[in-house]
C-alpha cells in the first residue's frame, strides 16, 4: 500500500482542447471514490491498534492549573493519560520564530501551563477503542483558571491582554511592503482620495475529511511508519523529524486517499505528531482522528483581516496609488508560515493595475483563537479583495462606470514589475473582461448617473426596485494570483513490460493530479494514458517533494513529470533506433510501436530492450527523476461578473447568474480547470454570503459544528458559468498557470460588489462579509 | 460522539411501552429517533432505558375526513407528504412537512416525536398550532386530550410527565393553509416559520368589485422567534371575517409582533431581533399562499 495512486479509469471520454490535444473529460480517480473503495487513512487502522484522544478545555485562554487523570486512568480499557511532562521528544510545532519581530514560545503539542484558544490540546488519552478513548478524554479534569480573551486582531492590540510576555502588544510582526514615500507622494498629487474599512472574515477549514493520523512502529527501515491526511508526505515528514526530534530518515510518511485540504492539511497538528510518539513509545500502532469539532476548534483558520485602505484617483479615471493597514490574526500561535503569509498578503495589492506606488502595513496580531495559517487563496484572496473593493468604490464615488474604470487602467505590458514587487509573467488582461462581459451581454454595471451614496439616502425604495420588490445589481472583479512557487519531483519509470510509472512529490486530495499527469506524461511519451499509474504522497517511494498547494501542482509537478517524460521518450528513440538500425531522428511513434522506414517495434519491446546492453556506452535502464523550478511565479488573472437580486424585505441576496472567466495559462484539461474553478467559486461564494467563524468574547468558539457554522450547501449555489482565455506563462515548459484558488480570490469581491451596486441607491456604500439577510436589512435601515 | 451505554426494548403496544417507562430511572421513548439519537450521540441526553414504539399498531396509522384528521404518533413526515385525504381536509399538515428538515429526515423522523421534543424552531408545532389542533397523551392517569396551546410550555418543555405517551395528534379541517419557512444557514431549523390555517368564506364583492373571499375562523402561528412556538392573535384577529385582499393581508400581517410571547430567540447567525424584523413579512408572504393572493405571496 503506499500513497496516493490511480489507474486508468475506464471509458473516459474526451474533449479536444485548443492545440487539438485530447483530454479526458472524466476523472480517473472518481470511480474508487464514487464506490467507496479509496482508502482514507481512517481505513487504514490495523486491528491492533491503540487509540489516541485528545482533552481539549473550553476555554480561549485560562491558566492550566493541574490535570487529573484519576477517573480517566479507572475506565476500563483507557491504557494511559500523558500530558507534555511525560513527552521524551521536544514536542514543540515549528513556529516561524526566526522571522517574528517577538521571542515567544512555540506551540506544544499539549499545553505546558497556558491555553491559549479554545480547542488547544492539554492531555492525550491513549486507549484500547476510540470509543473509551474519547470516554477517556471525558473523564480527565483539566482545572483551568481563565484569562480574559481577545479575538478581533484589530482590538487585540489595544487590549488589556496579554497573550505572550514577549508580545506585549500581541504584535508578533509588523511588516512593510512598497514604497511609502512614493504612495504618500502619489496621494498628495492625486485628485481624488477613496477609502474603504473592511473586514476580511475568519473560515473554517471544511474539508470533507477531518484530520486522522495512523502511525506504527518499527518497520524494516524505518523507526515509524505515519499514515496521515497530508497535503504534503515530505512536508510532514519535516515537521515530524522537528517535532519528535527524529532524522528524517526514521520516519516513513504516507498520504494515502485524502478528502479535501484547502491549506489546513498542510500545517502539523499535535494528534499526528502524539500518535506517533506513542506508537514508538508503545511500541503498537497508534491511530487517532479529530471529530469535526475538534477540526474546526483547533484549526488552523483562514483570513481574519481588518484593513483600512485608500486609493488615489485622479479627475480622468487613472489609479495612481494604493496603500493600506492590516490587522490580520495570527490567533494563540503563529504557526508555520502563518504570519509571513499574512505578512506578505500585500504582494498583490496592484490587482490587474498600473499603479505608480503601492504602500502596504500588515501587523500580524496573537489573537486568543485557533491559528490562522493558509486557507485556499492563502493571502491572495485578501488582497483582491482590498482591491476590488477600493476600485469598485472609486468608480461610485466619482461617477466612472466600474468596468471602463478599470479597463482604464488595465497592465497592458508584460512582463510588467508592480509597485509592490510582483512580476507579473504574462497577461491579456483585457480579453478575459471582455469575454465575461460578452456573456452578460457588455453590460454588468451600472453607469456613472446612477445615484451616489452622497445624493441617495432619501432615495425612495419603490423607485429603485423591480417589478417584482426585488432591488438588482450586477458586479465584477478582475484578479491576479501568483502561483507555481518552490521545487517539485517527478519520476518517469517505464519497466520491462513497458508499464509506466509516473512519481511525483505534489499531492491530490481532489485535483485529480493523477488524471493530470497522466494525460501529460501520455502527451509527452506518444503513448497511451491508461498504460501510466500515477503515485503520490509515499516518503518511501518517491524521491523528495513539496506538496500541493498555493496553486503550484500544475507548474512544477506538471512540469517535473513532463521533463522526465521528454527525457524517458528520448532514450527510447534512441533504444528503439538500435532495435530499428535507424537513425534516432527517423523514428517515429505511431499507434504504441516504433517506426521506421518499413520496420516497426513494440513500446514493449523497446522497454524491455532498454534494460539489456545499450550501444554507445548509454546505461541501461528507462527511468529518469526531474527537479524542477519554474523559471518564475505564473500570475493567473480573469475577470469575475454576478447578477444579484436583493429582497429589501428579509436581506436575502440571490446570485442569479454567476460567470467565471479564468485564464490559466496553457490549460492541460478543461474538466480539471473548471472543476477548480467551481469549487472556488463555491467556496468563495460561501465566504461573501454565509461563511463566518465566530467567537464569543470568553474566546470560545461558537462556530464548532456544521450546525453553527453556515457552510453553503449545493442547493445554495447558482449555476457557475465558466469561460477562459488561454495565456501561455513563460515562465514554464508547459506555459501553464495555477489555477486552484482562483475563485476564491474573484467570487467574494465579485458578490459584494454586486450587492453593493444593488443597495446603492438606497446609500448602502460598503457591507461586510458575510452578506447575511440581518447585515443587509440593517444596512438599508442605517441608510434611511 | 459516543453514547452511553443504554438498554432498549421494543414495545408492542402502548401499555407495554408505558410499563417500560415506568420499568427504569430515566426511560426514553423512541421512534423516529432523530431528535434523540443526535443528542445521546453528543452526550447531550443518557437515558438508561430506550423503549421503541415504532412498530406499535395503535400509534400508526391516520383516520381523515371531513371533520378533520387524527394523525397516529409514528407517522412519519413523509407519510404526512404522500396522503390526498389530509391534503384535501387538513393542508397545513403537508404544507407544512414539506419545509421539514430534509428528506431522509422526514422518511425516519416521526409526528409524535416531533411535537414532544417541542423544539423551540420545530415547524409541525406551528401548524398543529394555527389549525387548532389537539395531541392525545395515553399516561399513568389514562388517556387525555390537551390543546395545543396547552401542550407546549416553552423552550422546548411541554406538559408531559413521566410515564406519558403521545399517541395522536387530531386535526380539525380547514379550507386553505400554508407554511413559509426562513431557514438557518447552518442548522437547517426555521429562524422564522408561519403556518396559517383557515376557512374561507363566502365571496363578496370588494372596493374594486372583485369576488374576493372572507377569511374565518383563522390560525396564523410562528415558529422560531420566540422560545415557544404560538399563535398570533392580533393577526388572526385583525382577518376574522375580512376580505383576503391584499390591503387587509398586510395590514394583518403588520400586526405580527402585537401579541409576541416570550424571549427572543437568536444566535451568532440571525439575532432575535433580526427575525422579529422579518416576521411581518413572512406572514404577509405566508397569508398571500394560503389565500391565493399573488400581490403578497412570494
């Protein structure tokens, strides 16, 4: 059994792409899903297996004043209670400490004296069952003497609370990007200046799949065998080696089927690291898996940003310059790359826009919540949304009709270097907004007569809604998102049957990679794609990796898989030529044999003929293994239009045509894009209308289940159009760009600029997110 | 997500299920189970003793006729959904399981249960309520009938007592009923529900010359607002004998909050407040259904 691998699917169609390539239009790895025959790491649990719970005390912040484990211990079946004392191993999650403005302490794997959100682990409670594990996990009293808790980064730093000694105003990094001496210059010369306040609301991780680890001891090779739902087999494996205060080597990591990360399997949880220590420690396998409240209480969470920002406008419609101020919570601990994230959120704060200076503060603030770390979009979304919120506010202020205000100052040159440092690689900005307005008929906005917050509070109701009581807007947003960083592996091995296995470091927890990287290997090889098994996620089998995320799976596994592919097919030319007797350059391949002049040799006779004596003092063998990095990050863009219909008497926002156009670079398979595409927009969508993490002001959260927590559900969501441009990056092989969190960045900007343009004329110039009925209805009431 | 440990048995009938319960300390009924289970799974309820009427005869099945209906404890919603009688004589019944949770719920969940767990935002509550209905409870002291009104006491208690069983709910017929539900984003439960139930009366001619009907005898009832589902009077009292027009349902529906009992009921996601707002309108919304007055029925 090893990590994450997939077959030919059966009779998948296929579509024809733009070069006249096929892809197939069904994914190879849905019937194993579809019949419940993938193997999650929850199947995985040998019969022998102990099991681990974990105490987790109801409180945002409390002194831990001492752990009773007396009626846990009694319970039949319940083999151990261990708090941080009893860990022979450091125990500590890596923190990004070496790039923190603060000396504070890293995140234990069980709370030494404090807690410091609601969820955060004290104790493990190792059982014969899960059931009197968690029965265990009940029964310990943990005596807690709580703190006051902050949870809203921007008053966390005015707070009466202090979360770290080292901290002393929660501040755990205060970053600066751009030039602010350039952007106050631009704001003084400007004609116009526009702002906005906003809100960027905290999520919840959602993934069908919560957390689980197995882990089992003392294999051949290795100290410990982790099975896990990971994003990234490697990447754990590091984390593991920090946590256990193990070398690499030791510790075999699988991911095998893995249902939906969004960034949250990628950070490293206490339970995985526990289940492995006790497996070791035990010697028995170790399995442990989160409930989904434990999942959403421990998070990591996604978002939570206060930002102020402005924009400089001058009288003709050109955007000199932008500069905002972030709050953005980094939660009890910064873990991982958490707060560089968020720091460096301000990256993309030019949007599609030639603007000549960008000045973006971001205080990455300790708040007493779950951490905050990457959640699909990871920083991006936060960004466009400043963006397209300042452009969209700018047009209504001013009276520019939003589109033509941005297509006024689209980056219509490439590669094009930001005001803040981005490079974008390439683009055709213009055409992806042309499409999407070309589907809704070139018309999304409102014009500039429209009336104006300033002119409309006294606007009549009756006089700006439809027939039908319902108040209508229409919006856009235009993004970029930078995609494909690091390195990634690929491994093209061909056996002597001419069975093709391809390895790669990335890992698919829903992309359908497999899918992917066969059809490329397939394209690169001149062969057929169901010969080709896809492997993931198996520290033991594949080279080194990265993982998946940041939308970079495509780039650099895409890349790395086709590089080995061009390198494996050119040494079988070559074997195949010695077979044929021809020249290299006169073979060709055709229909699964070698060809040339009249004479013909299997793909398998060539594989088999690669492992014998080679001519010329080439090796034997057909295998090749490619470290790859693009050249640079690809900047996917496109433009995002809705059509909203209000109900002024209960707030209720209906989306009634959503339309997605997304360029992508080279697209390797449109069902794959757009199956990105419609789970972005989803999750976007639910992050503009019903998506929000709540706490209480005692820091405990209130959003712990899927019945508090308003995850949209299919039936909410309008059917997404989608569309695309195609703009090779050239930064890569394949020219393509990333495209898995796009619709997380577009769709929340496009709602809210829709429903914004809906209430206008009522004065409603800003709401936050989510657009619930209540903040709607509240809004028209405060703009009477 | 465990539940304690628990002994079950199943009653074959309703004497049977009644000496069970009086057979250990903190016995539960069972039927369709999904109100019980979930809370026994989150260690919200642990009762020692599950006893199961589900197959009881006495408690299934429905007598309907013009009068009106007796609907037996175990039917379930969907049987509510799937039977032409109590959709020609007593339609607030269906129209208002149609907004009942979801379908496998309303496969599984039952009548009976629904109204004893009393679920401050349960939707049958309502419509039992706006169509003056009456639960029949079989208990220690033998069989009795309660009013609706009567039977619900508030954040999710009622006037049973131990050893009692809900054996039917009765119905009386009515002419025209609807049900409007606003749904909580997260749980599913209604913020706001309204279930109107009424008869409608000769046609006369309004100002405009139209036939229109008069409204009587009418029962409007709201779910979810309060800690206790009940019947607004000063809506039901501003129709009684008028015309359904437009004008005259509005005006009653502005009415909504007149005779509102009890705590607000609200959350992190839709505030007490916020659904009080929207009453006004979902009852108008609800009227123009039952009615069959488009102007206001969205």
């Amino acid at each position: 059994m090893s990590g994450v691998e997939s077959g030919p699917a059966g009779d998948a169609g296929a579509e024809t792409d733009a070069d006249g390539r096929e892809a197939p239009t069904e994914r190879r790895e849905d019937p194993a899903l579809l019949r419940g025959e993938a193997a999650f790491t929850d199947d995985l649990v040998p019969d022998r297996a102990a099991h681990l719970a974990l105490v987790r005390p109801p409180h945002g912040h409390a002194v831990v004043e001492g752990v009773d484990a007396t009626d846990a211990e009694a319970l039949d079946d319940v083999l151990a209670v261990h708090t941080f004392e009893d860990l022979d191993v450091p125990g500590l999650l890596p923190i990004a400490d070496e790039r923190l403005d603060v000396d504070v302490p890293a995140h234990p794997v069980l709370a030494r004296d404090r807690v410091r959100y609601d969820g955060q682990p004290v104790a493990a409670v190792l059982a014969e069952t899960a059931y009197a594990a968690r029965d265990g996990a009940r029964a310990v009293d943990v005596a807690c003497d709580p703190l006051p808790a902050t949870v809203d980064p921007r008053e966390a730093r005015e707070a009466d609370v202090t979360i770290f000694e080292g901290a002393p105003d929660n501040v755990a990094l205060d970053a600066e990007m751009g030039d602010a001496d350039a952007t106050d210059a631009a704001f003084a010369d400007a004609d116009h200046v526009v702002d906005v306040d906003l809100e960027n609301n905290r999520l919840l991780s959602s993934a069908l799949e919560p957390r689980a680890a197995v882990a089992e001891p003392g294999s051949d090779e290795h100290a410990v065998r982790v099975t896990l739902t990971s994003q990234s087999a490697h990447g754990h494996r590091r984390k593991l080696a920090h946590t256990l205060g193990m070398d690499e080597g030791a510790i075999h990591v699988r991911a095998p089927s893995v249902g939906g990360g969004f960034g949250h399997k990628g950070h490293h949880h206490p339970g995985e690291a526990l289940a492995a220590w006790a497996a070791m420690r035990e010697d028995r396998p170790v399995a442990w898996s989160a409930t989904r409240s434990a999942n959403y209480r421990e998070g990591a969470h996604g978002r939570d940003h206060r930002t102020t920002a402005e924009l400089a406008v001058d009288d003709d419609g050109t955007l000199r310059a932008l500069r905002a101020e972030t709050d953005a919570a980094v939660g009890g601990y910064c873990l991982g790359g958490g707060g560089v994230m968020a720091a460096f959120y301000g990256r993309l704060l030019a949007g599609q826009y030639d603007l000549d200076a960008v000045h973006c503060r971001t205080r990455c603030v300790f708040t007493t919540t779950a951490p905050v770390h990457s959640y699909r979009g990871a920083g991006r979304p936060e960004a466009i949304y400043v963006v397209e919120r300042l452009v969209d506010a700018a047009a209504r202020d001013l009276g520019f009709d939003p589109v033509e205000l941005r297509r006024r100052n689209l980056v219509e040159e490439f590669p094009h270097e930001t005001a803040v440092g981005a490079e974008y690689d390439s683009g055709n900005y213009a055409r992806a907004m042309d499409r999407a307005l070309d589907h809704v008929d070139g018309r999304p906005a409102t014009t500039g007569d429209a009336p104006t917050a300033d002119d409309a509070p006294a606007a009549d109701r009756d006089a700006v809604t439809d027939d039908d009581g319902l108040l209508r807007g229409v919006g856009v947003a235009s993004y970029v998102e930078s995609t494909g960083g690091g390195f990634e592996s690929g491994v093209v091995r061909v056996d002597r049957d001419g069975g093709v296995t391809v390895l790669a470091g990335t890992h698919s927890h829903g992309q359908g990679h497999g899918t992917t990287y066969a059809s490329v290997v397939a394209d690169e090889m001149g062969i057929d794609p169901d010969r080709i098994d896809v492997v993931e996620g198996d520290t033991a089998r594949i080279p080194t990796g990265t993982g998946t995320f940041g939308s970079r799976s495509a780039i650099v596994g895409g890349n790395a898989v086709a590089e080995s592919a061009r390198e494996v097919a050119a040494k079988a030319r070559r074997v195949a030529a010695g077979e044929l007797d021809a020249d290299p350059a006169d073979v060709t391949l055709v229909d699964g044999e070698y060809r040339a002049g009249g004479d013909a040799v299997a793909f398998e006779a060539v594989a088999r003929a690669a492992y014998g004596r080679q001519p010329d003092g080439m090796e034997p063998g057909l295998e090749a293994t490619t470290f790859y990095e693009a050249d640079g990050t690809a900047y996917t863009f496109g433009t995002h239009a809705c059509a909203v219909a209000v109900d002024p008497a209960t707030g209720d926002v209906d989306v009634e045509r959503y339309v997605a156009v997304d360029d992508p670079g080279h697209v390797l398979n449109p069902t794959i894009v757009d199956g990105q595409i419609h789970g972005g927009v989803a999750q976007g969508l639910g992050q503009a209308l019903s998506e929000r993490a709540t706490y209480a002001d005692d820091g405990t959260l209130l959003t712990d289940r899927m019945t508090e927590y308003a995850l949209p559900r299919a039936g909410d969501l309008p059917a997404i159009e989608t569309d695309r441009t195609e703009t090779p990056s050239p930064h890569n092989d394949l020219g393509v760009k990333g495209v898995g969190e796009a619709g997380t960045i577009a769709a929340p900007p496009t709602v809210v600029n829709a429903v914004v343009d809906a209430l206008a004329p009522l004065g409603v110039a800003h709401l936050d997110m989510p657009l619930t009925p209540e903040r709607v209805r509240a809004a028209l009431a405060d703009s009477r | 997500m465990f539940p304690a440990e628990v002994d079950y048995v199943r009653a074959d009938d309703v004497p049977a299920a009644r000496e069970h319960l009086a057979s250990a300390d903190d016995a539960a009924l069972l039927a369709g189970g999904h109100g019980l289970l979930p809370a026994m799974k989150a260690g919200e309820a642990a009762p020692d003793l599950l006893v199961d009427v589900s197959d009881v005869d006495a408690l299934a099945g429905r007598a309907v006729d013009a009068d009106g209906a007796r609907v037996g404890a175990v039917t379930t919603h969907a049987e509510l959904l799937d039977d032409d009688g109590l959709a020609e004589h007593v339609p607030v019944l269906p129209a208002t399981a149609e907004h009942l949770a979801d379908r496998q719920i309303r496969n599984r969940g039952t009548v009976g249960g629904n109204l004893a767990e009393a679920a401050p935002a349960a939707d049958l509550p309502a419509a039992v309520l706006a169509a003056g209905g009456t639960v029949h409870v079989d208990g220690p002291d033998g069989e009795r009938a309660v009013d609706a009104p009567d039977f619900f006491a508030g954040d999710g208690d009622t006037v049973l007592g131990a050893g009692d069983v809900v054996t039917a709910v009765e119905v009386p017929a009515h002419g025209a009923a609807a049900y409007r539900k606003r749904t909580h984003p997260a749980s599913g439960w209604a913020t706001v529900g309204v279930a109107v139930a009424a008869d409608l009366g000769g046609e006369g001619d309004d100002a405009t010359g139209e036939d229109v009907p008069t409204v009587e005898d009418p029962g409007v009832a709201v779910a979810g607002v309060t800690d206790r589902q009940q019947r607004l009077g000063a809506v039901e009292a501003a129709l009684a004998g008028e015309r359904a027009t437009p004008a005259t349902l509005s005006a009653a529906a502005e009415r909504s909050s007149d005779s509102l009992d009890g705590p607000l009921r609200g959350d992190h996601h839709v505030s007490g407040e916020h659904r009080r707002d929207v009453l006004p309108t979902v009852v108008e919304r609800a009227l123009g259904a039952a009615f069959g007055v488009p102007e206001v029925a969205r």
